[in-house]
C-alpha cells in the first residue's frame, strides 16, 4: 500500500530535524489550522468538530488553509485532527463543546470502575477505528503536491490518560493526582495500554503519508522530577524505540520523531535522551540556556516564543524573534522556529504573517 506523491520541493525541516546545515531555520506554528483564521470558521460552518476531523475532505481543507495563506512562509503543514481520536478509538465518548474545550461524560473514575478495566482490556482495532485521519493524510498529501512535509501526531499517555480521567481539561489536576499517588500500578497499566495504541497510530500515519511525526505531551508540567521519570518518561522511550522498529516491520522507512513536553524543563537533561530527534521547547525555556544543556548531543529543539507575543506591537514580536534566533545560535542547524504551543484564538493572522516574516529573515542572514 506505498502511496506514490509528488517530490517534496521544500524538505528545509526533514534536513534540520535530521541535525544537517541548513540554510536557514525551518518554521511552522502549533495550531497553525485553527480557530485565528476566519477562513477556519467559514469552511467548519456549523459542523461539530470531531465531524471536521472524521472528514479528510474538511481535515485535508483546514490543514491546507496555513500554507495557502502564508505561502513561502512555512515549511510543514501538520494535519488536522485532535489528540483526543485516541480515547475515542479506545472506546470513550469524547464531545467538543463550543467555547468550552473537550469533555468526557464517562471519565475513568477509579480502577473499581467497570469502564477502567473495559477501556484497559479492549482490543483497540487501530486501522479501522482511525481509517479518517489516515485517508486525510492522503488526501492531503495529494493536495500538498510536495509544496511542504506534512506532520503527523498524536497526545502523549500521560496526556491522554489526564483526559480520561479528568474526563476534560483542568486546573488542579485532582483526578489524576488520585490515580497517580493511590492507584500507581493500574494508572501504569492504562498509561501502557494508551501508549501501544499510540505506536500503532503514528505507524499508520506513516504509511498514509506522514513525514515526520510530534508526539504532545500538554501536561508534562504538571508532574514533578520524580513522578515524571514514572509516569510520562517511560512511555514516551517506548514510543521512540517501538515506532522504527513498527516501521521497520512495515517495510517503512522511519521518520523524524518530535516530543513536546510542555513545562517539563525541569527534565530537559533527560528529555534529550529519549531517543527523539527533535525536542519541542515552551516560553518558559531560555535557548541559551537550552542550548547549554544539550551540550553536544545531535538533538534537535523546536520552539519557543511566547504565544502571547503575538498580541503585542511589531516592535515585541521583532525584539522576541531576535532575542529566539540569536539563543538558538542563528539557525544554520539544530533548530526548528515556532511558537512555545499553539498559536491562541484572537490572534490577528497579519500579526502571526509579521512573526513568520521577521524569522525568516532574521534566519536568512
Ligand atoms: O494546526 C494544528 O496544530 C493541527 C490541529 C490540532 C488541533 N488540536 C485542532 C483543534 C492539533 C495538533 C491539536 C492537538 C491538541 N488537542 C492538543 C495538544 C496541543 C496543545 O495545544 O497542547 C490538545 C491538548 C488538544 C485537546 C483539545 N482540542 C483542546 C483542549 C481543545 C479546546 C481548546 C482549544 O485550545 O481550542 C481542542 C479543540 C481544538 N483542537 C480546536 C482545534 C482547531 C478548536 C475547535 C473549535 O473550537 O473550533
């Protein structure tokens, strides 16, 4: 089932993630398809939004409306979707409610709970339960005609599992301090079975068409050194180490792994040996500083400025590009430039083009 697309005539991230000289640093933004771009709201109309994702007419459309807006200005395009397909492909019902964020009306309330151990011992059927992000990946390969790599992802399980039991997002973290400091064992268990799920959906987008693939850890910066090393860390090795050895199965060339664990700079040490090529840094990070810590290992960092900057003057967005390009050591190798997460709602897309613009050319020197 090799699919055959055109050649890549921009393949500026494949070459940085691989650690070559480049001529200047790559860039895309997280979120980059989203809720900014007026043209978003027009094409998803009054359609909820995982029927948006289970569409790889509409996903491929919304994955597309960035790199045609701001052509020449990125050098990936991440495909539309959600990380939550996977608590869905699992078996749990998962809602986007407007304005509101993702929200589970069956969380996973405690091992005793009948839905732990059904969620935990289902027999996830990966191919045909996620068959629309991989037909979308295709299609929107298609439609890239090599303008540009396209990203795959997925949640990470430790991310994943907050959702499952939080059954949403949150600000105290409640359900899953319970499982994590009551119930280890079980909420390792689970933390497994999400992370098999994972190897097998990042093959998949593979073998549809994806380039490279980032693996978003939102909430690692909630866990503390010690629970990190425990409870994200390890399932995080596993997706590195497991996914080439899956691809190698498939008769698949393997591609470059992206992890982004947001707010855990605490490990960023350690987060640079999990096997990842490249690793996603948030605003809270100083490049230097990061830089340092990497030391002469041929890892890779994505990142970092501050999302909110882009609510700011020319003169901030400017003074923050230059102050992230110069950390990173200019951008002839070693770095991919973005924003340190997603791209925010109300985010004026020319002020978002100015940002794109001023990297581009501080990066070309
Ligand atoms: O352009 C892209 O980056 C691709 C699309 C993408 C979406 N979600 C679309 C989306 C990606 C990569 C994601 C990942 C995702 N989803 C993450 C990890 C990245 C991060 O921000 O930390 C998380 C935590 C989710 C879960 C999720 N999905 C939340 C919390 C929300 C609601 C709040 C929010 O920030 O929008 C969503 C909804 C969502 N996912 C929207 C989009 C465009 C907004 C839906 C809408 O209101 O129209």
């Amino acid at each position: 089932m090799a699919h055959h697309f055109e050649p890549l005539k921009n393949d500026l991230i494949l070459r940085t993630a691989r650690g070559e000289d480049v001529e200047r640093a790559p860039i895309w933004i997280m979120r980059q398809a989203g809720r900014y771009l007026p043209e978003y709201h027009e094409a998803k109309g009054n359609r909820d939004f995982f029927e948006c994702c289970r569409s790889p007419e509409i996903a491929s459309t919304l994955t597309l409306q960035p790199i045609e807006r701001f052509s020449g200005l990125l050098d990936a395009s991440i495909i539309f979707s959600d990380i939550l397909v996977i608590p869905q492909a699992m078996g749990m019902v998962v809602e986007m409610v407007d304005k509101k964020g993702p929200h589970f009306p069956h969380p996973l309330k405690s091992p005793h709970d009948g839905q732990y151990s059904k969620v935990l011992h289902k027999d996830v059927d990966v191919e045909a339960e996620l068959h629309y992000v991989y037909k979308a990946i295709t299609l929107t390969r298609k439609k890239l005609k090599g303008r540009v790599p396209l990203i795959g992802f997925c949640g990470a399980p430790w991310t994943l599992f907050c959702y499952m039991v939080e059954g949403g997002g949150t600000k105290l973290f409640i359900e899953s301090k319970k499982w994590i400091y009551r119930h280890p064992e079980e909420s390792k268990a689970l933390l497994q079975k999400i992370t098999e799920v994972c190897v097998e959906y990042l093959a998949l987008q593979v073998r549809a068409g994806a380039q490279l693939i980032q693996v978003f850890d939102s909430w690692a910066g909630e866990l503390s050194p010690s629970t990190f090393k425990i409870f994200s860390e390890p399932y995080l090795a596993y997706i590195s180490k497991h996914l080439p050895a899956k691809l190698d199965e498939m008769g698949l060339k393997t591609v470059p792994m992206i992890v982004f664990p947001k707010g855990a700079n605490f490990a960023l040490d350690s987060i640079c040996n999990l096997g990842y090529d490249v690793v996603g840094l948030d605003w809270q990070m100083d490049p230097a500083e990061a830089v340092k810590i990497r030391g002469d290992r041929p890892i890779v960092f994505q990142g970092n400025a501050d999302p909110g900057v882009l609510y700011g003057t020319k003169e901030a967005i400017s003074e923050t590009a230059k102050e992230m390009v110069e950390g990173f050591g200019g951008g002839k190798k070693g770095w991919i430039a973005n924003l340190g997460h997603g791209i925010t709602p109300l985010v004026k897309p020319d002020d978002l083009r100015f940002y794109l613009e001023e990297v581009q050319r501080l990066t070309s020197k």
